[in-house]
C-alpha cells in the first residue's frame, strides 16, 4: 500500500505518458498502461510527434507523403490507445530532431494541470541511439516541475509531486537502464499484444517486445524467489525511478 | 500491494536484520523494525559484533574492559530490540575490524534458512568512515544467494529471493548513499525514540537521529505532493535498493 | 597559504557569487560570502532571477501580483547582502524556467570582467528538483571560460582561471552533491543567520538550514581528528570543486 | 590557512607514506615529500615490500637472487628517502602479490599510533595494472580508522582524522584517477630528480616522470589562471582526496 | 587486422577462458571458442568449479550426491567442450563459495605460462546474483598480471599482456554490464548450439542463450549499418573489454 | 578483419572528422588521418570553426582583427589537410560559444550523406576547459543519426552506422577520458609532426603533443606485451568509443 490511495470519493487515478513518438506507449509501456485502464483509472497519453520521420522508414521506402505518413502513424495510434483503454493527445511538434523548446513544456505543463497525473510515465535520461526521446524526457520532467509551481501561469490547478517512471529503451545497455521495478504484466498481456499489432509498420518489433516480456519475467521471479504462487510464464515490462519511492511498509 | 502477500494461514511475515555493530539497528532501521513489529511481524536482529572496540569511545575512555564493555552494549542492545519488538542474535565475531570469512558467512546462511526472511536489511555497500559496515553488507548479500541454494549444506529448508534494503549510514554523500525509498515512520516514531534512549553509551546520537528522522521526512513530503494528507509533522527513514522492487502496480 | 595571495598593493580579492533565485546566495553560500566580507574582500552577487514564480509560493498564495513579488524579492535580497556585507546585481532574466541563452552568458561575461573573481560560487552540475539551478551553472561556467578569451569581444580585461566552489543543493542526495571541502564558518554564523531572517518569505528556511550547518559542522570535525581546537559548536558549509585545487602544500 | 597549523610549541608537523614498493614513494610523492622536509617536517615511509618480485624484471633478467635483489632494493630505497629527507621503514611483506591481512594492517596500525600523521600519502583505490597498489591503499585506509579507535589495542596514543592524499598511478586514466589537488613542486624539482637518480634500476623512468611533472604543472598553470607570478616552468604532482578537505577560506 | 597477428612458423594462436561453473564457458562464450577453433587456434577453459553447489539445482532434488553430481557436470562440460573444439581443465575448487586464495590464483598463473594466451577470456567484474563469477573475474586477472612477471616463480615463460574479454552475465543490466564489443557468431552458431545441448540439467537455458544470441545479432546489425551484406539472421555473443584495445586501424 | 572491408569495386573507404576548431583534427586526430590518407582512403574534415576567438590569444595580442585572423587559421588548417592528405570544409559557425542549432546540425547531415563514412572522428562528450568541444560531440552524433533516416529531408543517400572514434582532450583525466583504443601511428608520424608544424600559431603544443603520442605508445606497448615486434619507439593516439565495436574475431 502507499500514500497515493485516495478515498472512495476522489477521481480515479489519473496516469500520464508523455512520449517522443507514436508507438513508444505500446512498446514499452503497454503493459502499465492496460493495467491502470483495467483498474478503472484514467490514462492520457501525451505523444509528441507521430515518428513520421525518424520511425516510418518503410512508408518513406513505399513512397509515401508526409501528412500520409503522419495519418497513418496517428491512426494507428489511435487504435493501440483504445485497445489499451487510454486517451492519446497529439502534439504533432515535429520529430528527427524533436527539439526541446520552452513553448512545448508549456504545453506539457497544461497537460500535467488538466490531467492531474498520480503516475507519470516517459522516456529515460539517454538513449545514444535516437536523440528525441531524452528530448522528450527532459521536457516531461521539467513541465512537471513547473506545474507543481503557483507562480508559473496558465489554466488548472497546480499539480503535486506525482512518482515518474522511465520506461525500458530499446538497447536498454547502451543507455545507462538499470530495471529498478518490474512490473508483473502477466494479466494484461493479451491486450498489450493486441495494442502491438495495431502498429503495422512495424511488425518486426511485435515478437521483439513479447521476447522482452518474458525475459523481463523471468527475471521478476528470480528477484521475487520460488515462494509466491507466479504463474509459470510471467510476463513483465522494467523501469527506472529518478525520484525516491515513498512507502508505508518495506515490500 | 506487493507479490508478498501471503496467505491467511501462512506464517507471519519476516523480517531480517543483519548488523556489524549493536546500535546499527536502532539508529538506522528503528523504525522499520517498529513498523513490522506493529503489524505482528517477526523481526530477527543478526548482530555480528557488540561494537565493543569500535563504538565504544565513552566506555574505553571510563576504563571499562572489554569483557564489560560487550557486556553493557549487549545489555543496551537488547532493551533496545525488546522496545522496537525484535529478536536479537549476537554472533559476536569481534569488531574493528570485522573479517569476511566463510565460517561467519555460514553461519549468516543457517540464520537465513532458519528465519526465512520475507525482507533483508543491511548496510549499504560502501562506508569510507568504517569498514566494518561494508564487511557486514558484503556477508549478508553473500548469505543470502548461498541461502538460496539446494546445494548448499546445512540445516532448514532453502530460501527466496527476499527483498534488500540497505539502510542509510552516517555519512551519506560521503558513502554514495541515495534514497531510493523514503519510509514513514510517523506511526512509530515514539517507540524508535524509545529504542535510541536505551542505548545511553551513543546519548549524543539521540538528537542527530532525530533530526535525520525530521529531514527524511521533509524530503518525503517534498515528493509525494501536497496531497496526501500527511500530517504536518512526518518522520522518514531512506534505504536503498539493490534489487529491482518487484510489483503488480505502478505506485 | 595558496597561489592566490597578492602582494600588499594589489586591489582586495574578488569573490563571484553565480546565482539563480533572490534567496540562494544566503541559503547556500551566505558563509562563505561572510567570510570574504569579514576579511575585507569584495563580494558580488549575479543574481540571475528574482525566484519570482518558482519560490514565491507563499506571496503568490497571498494573492500577490508578479511585479510586486519581484520587488519584495529585490529588497530581501538587498537587505540580506547588505547584512553579509556584500553587493548583488540582478538580471531578471525569468525564472521558472531560467533559460541558457548566449545573450544572458554574455551578460555574465561583462560582470566577470569587471569584478575580476579569485573565486567563483555557483551552483552544482544537477539538481534534478529545481532546473534553473543547473541553468545558472551551466551559464556561470561557460562565461568563466569566455571571460578569459582574447578574442571574445567586450569590456575590461580578461580574467585568469579562479577557482569554482559549487555550493549544496536542497536535496544533496539526489543531486550527486558530495562534500569536497567542508568550511568553518563558525565565525560569521550569527551573520548568516541575520541575513537568513531577512528572507521572510521562506521563514521555514531558516531552522532548516541552521540544522544544516550544525551537521556540517559535525562532517567537519569528524574529518579533522580531535585535535584541533575546534569549538564545541562548529557549523560549516558544503561545496564541491570542478576544478582541482592548486596548492603549494597538502593541508 | 588550514585548521592544521600547530601553536609554535608543538612537535612539527609528520607525513606519512604508505606505499606497496621501494621505489613508489620516489616516482608519484617525491615532490610532496621534499616540500614537507623542506619545511622542517618529518616525513616516514611505510614501504610494504621492496618489489622485489612484481617491480624487478631487470634484476630478474641479469640472473640476480631474491635475497640480492631485496637488497638492491632496499640501499637504492634507503638513499632515495635520504635525498628527499624522510626515513624509510620496510614490511617486508612480500609482493606480487601483496596480500591483505588483518597482522599486515595491525602493524600499520602500530605506526600511524607512532608517528602521528597529520598528513596521510598512499595509493589510490583503484589500478588494474597493479593488484599490490590496490591492496596497499586498503590498509593505509583501514589502518588509520583502526588507529583513531580507542578500543583498538596497541601501544601508543589515537590518532585524530588525519587528510589523505591518494599519489598519481602509472596509467591515470585507465585508473580512474583524477586531479584533485595540484602541487607545485617547482622549488624542490632538483630534489626529487635526485631521488629518482637513486633508482638505477628504474632508469627508463627518470625521464618519464620528468615529463609528467611538466604535464602537471602545464595542467595546474592552466587551471591557476595568467596572473599568479608563477614561473615559466612549473613542475607539479597530482593527488586525489578521498576525504573532503577542511578549509578556514576557499581558494 | 591486429598486431595479435603472427608470423606463418609461430604456433598457432592461443585462447584461455578462465570460468567459475562447468558451463558457463558455454552460455557466455562458446560461440568464441567455436570461432577460434574454426581457424585452427587452440582453445583451453580453465573451469574452477564443478557448480556442483550453486548450479546443480536439479540433480540435488532429485536427491543425487555431491560426487555424482560433480562427475556428471564434468562429463557434460568435456562433451561439449569437445564439441566446440576445446580442451577444459578442472581445478575443483570448490563453488557456492568460490573463494579468492593466493594458491588457486597461482594454479592459475601455471595455465597462463603454460598455454601463453594470445587472448583471455573471462567473467565481468560483478553479478549481484552470483559471487562465483567476480571472484573468478579478480583471480583471471590477477593471474595474468602475475605470470607476466619474471620474478614470479614456478614453471614456464613469462607472458605478455594478452587481451581481456568480460562475456556476458545472466543479468546483464544489473551488473554493469554494457555491450563493448559484438562478436558475429552465425558461422559456428549450430556448434554453439549443439554444445549447449550438451548441458541436459540446464535444458530451460538452451532458448534462453538462443534468443539473447538473436537479440546480440539485431544489436549488431543496428551498430553496424545496413550495408555489410550481413545474413538476415545475424547471431552475436556480447563482451567487455578492462584493457583498450590496440589497433593498427581505427575500424 | 572487420565487417566493414569492402569488395574491390567498391568506392575507397570514406572518413569524416567533426572537429569544433581548425587545429583540432592536426593535434587530436591527425594520426588516424594519416594512416587513413597513407592507405588510400578519402579523408574529408568537417571544421564547424577557425578557432577565431577561443584558441587564437597569440594573434589578438598582436593586434590582428578578426577576419584576418580567420583567414591565417583557414590557411593553416588547409595546408595541415594538404600535409595529412586530407580535404578539410570550412562552416565558419562561429566559435567560443559554438552553438548547437538544429541549422548547423542540418548542415552536417549533408555532408554525411555526401561523404558516405565508413568511420567518424570527433570530440568526447565532455570538456571543462571548453564547451566549443561538447557542443561539436553532440551535433557531430546528432547528424549521424539523422543522416540515417530515410524521412530526414535532403539531397543524398542515407548513411548506415558508421563506428564512432572520440578522439583526446588536452586534459584528458578532468575531461572523463580513459583510452580504450590505442592506435599505432608510428608509420605516419612524420607525416603528423610535419602537419603540427603548419600550426605555427600554437607553436608551443608541437612538443606537447609530441610527448603525448609517445606517452600513448608506451602505454600502447604495456597494453600489447613484449611479444609483437614492436619498434622501441612506437607512437599512439587515444580513442573512446561511444558505441560497441563489431567484430569477426577477438583481437
């Protein structure tokens, strides 16, 4: 149990994503994501650009046009969020590079006093292989900061300080990830697929990302030991915390 | 909620302490000690050394003898243990320096079978300040992955993976200690106060302990939002972690 | 004795405070800058913001208007360099978020060639609570470097290569801040402490960072054998170096 | 100024060296050591082995005994020291490998109670071209903390916290060494170059070590800025801290 | 090409692996013995231990003994070491602990000067999970630096200082484990695969290597550009390098 | 032998350095790009500036004006190329600051599509002394990754995954340097000596940098063993390596 209970007569809990591109909240955070809209909470999902550039290499490679590009990444999107039970909101700010400005945290900080996040889920500090998402990182956690702050202006109340968990990078090694939790997906795995395979265009990562999850379950029952009754195939997704956690009891 | 959880018929959970010196568990784990015993959990205190060359300033300096001296420390020790609601087991394996050896790890793997900890705590890895500390972390982590082993000889039945926390040493930014988990111990804060007035050797710790309590208990506010209805005054122990938490929700 | 003593005809030594918000030159560094001034050095304060919107809470709750608080931040932040016995000059450049801008660097650059530093203050490298803090360094030590260039176009001479003193952050921990030198500042502590109540704003501040310096004074003595002399009641100050310290003796 | 300076009666201050072989305190602390003795201080060199075994390959080659070359060792050891003004004491512990043991550090022990360092010279951490350096500072470390406890038996008075300065390893990148302090050795360069001529069977280091005080003193001009009077060569060795320094002022 | 290249008349290049269980020269690495021994190279494991302890789970619940346990081990690791084309020495030390002592690192020194390496092979230098693998790591590393050295004595050449390669541990993220070198392994890949089926107690592992080879294959195409005219289905093994590499070429 | 040797037909193999100033390729890399050059390979040199402002000191002291002395270091920087056998591109962005822009970062993706690389040199990440450095590192990965995608707009063909060489920084132990390829340049060495000798403006490196290529060599030797032919006098240069080497063989 932690402090973020809330009585029976508050929201429901509220979860945001802020991502560098269209598909990041199915790949790496699918499973979180299933799990908070399983549990009846809320979850918005703020998507920074489409990937039209930097992640669309085949529609490029098909002939495709940018808006064509771009619709097709945001309806397919579109698709994986409602199969995951979540909201998605497109910013549209343009990837490969997505540059870090003070006008798209003031975005995010609307985002953050509209949403009320208890959970905020987004992107780790590096990833040497694709510059946007530390971009998207760091805006996520400084709009963060200033929504907490009264004197900062704009619509909505200011928000607390909601815990932030970074999701697993693709070369997890090369980026510095370390899996501090390990989340147990095991019951929400179908739909997370599912959300995976409403990303056609990129269908050599649909068995790359169920390897992971099973890799990652594997090793949640070797850091969990024999005794607790874990199905024999457990499913899981890692993550970093760069806040401490806060807790009522050591579990 | 965590993957520990046991059934209604199953033992009462388990708690692990494993300590160089015999005021380590009070100063640093008190409250999580308390906070277990008032949940009627068991708690085991393997207490490797009295303290008796190292942390014994006063009695050395009033002429006390060694023999006495362990003697005293014990005693504190135990009134101490009796007042957060523990067991402590003394090893008395000699401190300043406290040695690594096989035989000693040993015997840290029979308390591990015969005690079955759902939770270790320990010292943190590094400690520049004193050797001791480190030598008991390094034991105790070793215990326990021989303690998993059907392989290993000895009596009791083979353990889990517990869950380790490293509790926070007395120079924290000189060791390299971050908090990666921030316990309120609001709840029990009397009954570690109580524990730490038991030891009258380290009398002048009482208010340093107390005002570290006070601070990690700022920093606990400072990130869990304005919102929790946190009573105005919380008390905090830090830990760090390290093995990834193990969990069925993002929190 | 260091390098940096000057023959009896040489203007007074120079100290360079680089700072984000109204209060952090008294929280952080008021010590220091104490000492300087008690010693008869000159001390200036590049202040880049007023913390007008992020640590005006308070005033902002209170109903205030920005340009008020701006003010009141101004003349707190007056009267407490005037009770350190040092100067501060104020950018208000915005805060919440601070930006890294060249203008602003160049800004920086013009003051330290006016005030010729022996010794820069500054903040640490992260802190990943506050994002002006890191923007104030990144700036303080980028104009340093400019500052000594030729070629760089401006005002007054160009600068040697003093020495940087990265004050503590809020959270020390969590910002990677490791004590490197620990400074007595028991002689100017009722200085500090005066200054720090002329920052109303942030009363709760004040038994904060009283409690701070006891435990640095503790830090201090426990790093310096008992043998020195030191007064029962020593307080200190923190601060890392990102440069190496030049000496003519090991002390 | 440090808090270090002793009233005008007191005994002068004392350095002590600890060092893994003959020639170790020669090549990375000579400098250091000639500034201390030139200053009237006394200076002792803890030498834990000759190097007979792992530093010896010429001796080896030319069909010398073990005993013969402990010998060689010890005389060009012998007169380094008295070239530089400090005395040498051997261990004889035997190197390659120099292993860590609880009777090798209690004799440590025994001459840190002796000479009562107020300054402490050894090996740094960390060399992966070496394991005798390594296992050298590990006992510099514990032996002092030993020392300063009452408890510890032993003849002799405590020790206080003595600072401790880590000397320049022969591969300092790949050794994570990193200048914290630089030394200008300049006024006693002749001497150090003495000393090292005192080791014939290290010749090919003579100039080598010559070239890395060059470096060291480009690097401390560099970091000194233009205007400090120093001299157009500057010599200079390199220490890390391990402990934070205790200051009166920053400079 | 490497200056490890040597004339047509020298013998024919040597490779050492020194591990601590019985088949972890298989999991981690047998697709680079596989590769030596294509190109006619002499491959010899030093295998430290059975895991008879430590990584017999199964045989010990199947109630086996710990000398039949122990000779089914090495029957298995001598198949599939024959399989790869390598020679494997037992040293029967002693696993779960494994522990670090000068005599079994000088049996080691022994195989250095008797195979004279080219290249070593051996564990990283940390597995919070399993203490075997460190202490292996520190005595393959020590060994090597003492047998390079003339005055260390018993049997054989001294050596040069031959390459190191850390192979992969079954946690890679948890034990610093960063991919420094990727090895193509698809050539010998259904060696690789026929050794490991020669592990029967660890039949779970054979997919698990299998899949992570898959995953080091993808790694490496993405390090390496789509224009090498490499195989659509790359397999790759992972490994760390302490010392840098020498090159004649930067590639 | 590495993946990246190409059949006989195809185009030389292609080098690009990204360097922040116009010395910087002759001091830091001009080894690589002689041996590059020696073996018919295209060398081409991205220099983002001339070092106007912030390594030009001797020049403004003189009283020279800006253009003039741009145009003394392009004429310099072009007859070293000449030397090296390199062409070297002037972007004349402006240097101390050299800011990162999404502009010039974009220019640099041309030049990449154009030079088709097969190996990039340029800075590390990091640089105390000067943040022209870091800031050439960061847009010279950048480029390299954009030039990558098939929707990044611009004339030419998409490049692969050119390996990256950050080559040393004048003070590499500050800097977070450690060596992890040595490359022998003893070949070329006269060839690289007579390009330092066009920088007649930084005249007094030609010996600092001298010192440093045989410092490298021999710590190229102690890194090879006594085993490789190696001349007495043998010359390296330093590289990191921010992504993992791919290999066919362990060499």
């Amino acid at each position: 149990m932690t402090h973020g209970n809330a009585p029976a007569t508050s929201p429901p809990r509220s979860t945001l994503a802020v991502t560098a591109h269209a598909g990041d909240f199915v790949w790496r955070a699918g499973g979180a994501i299933a799990l908070a809209a399983s549990r009846g909470e809320k979850v918005t999902i703020a998507c920074l650009t489409f990937g039209e550039r930097g992640e669309s290499a085949k529609a490029w490679r098909e002939g495709k046009k940018l808006e064509e590009i771009k619709a097709i990444r945001r309806e397919e999107a579109e698709r994986a969020a409602a199969a995951l039970g979540a909201e998605v909101r497109f910013f549209d700010a343009g990837d490969y590079p997505l540059l870090v400005t003070p006008e798209l945290t003031d975005r995010l900080v609307a985002v953050y006093r509209d949403v009320q996040p208890d959970i905020v889920l987004t992107h780790p500090a590096d990833d040497p292989y694709n510059g946007d998402h530390p971009a998207a990182h760091r805006m996520a956690l400084e709009a963060r900061i200033l929504a907490q702050a009264i004197g900062y202006p704009g619509e909505g109340d200011i928000i607390g300080a909601p815990p932030v968990f970074c999701f697993e990078p693709h070369q997890p090694e090369m980026s510095g990830f370390r899996p501090e939790v390990l989340l147990d997906i095991t019951d929400v795995w179908e739909t997370k697929r599912e959300a995976m395979e409403c990303l056609a265009a990129q269908r050599h990562l649909w068995d790359y990302y169920t390897d992971l999850a099973v890799r990652r379950g594997v090793q949640l029952k070797r850091n969990a030991g024999p005794n607790l009754g874990l199905p024999h195939q457990t499913l899981a997704e890692a993550y970093m915390r760069p806040y401490p956690q806060i807790a009522k009891e050591l579990a």
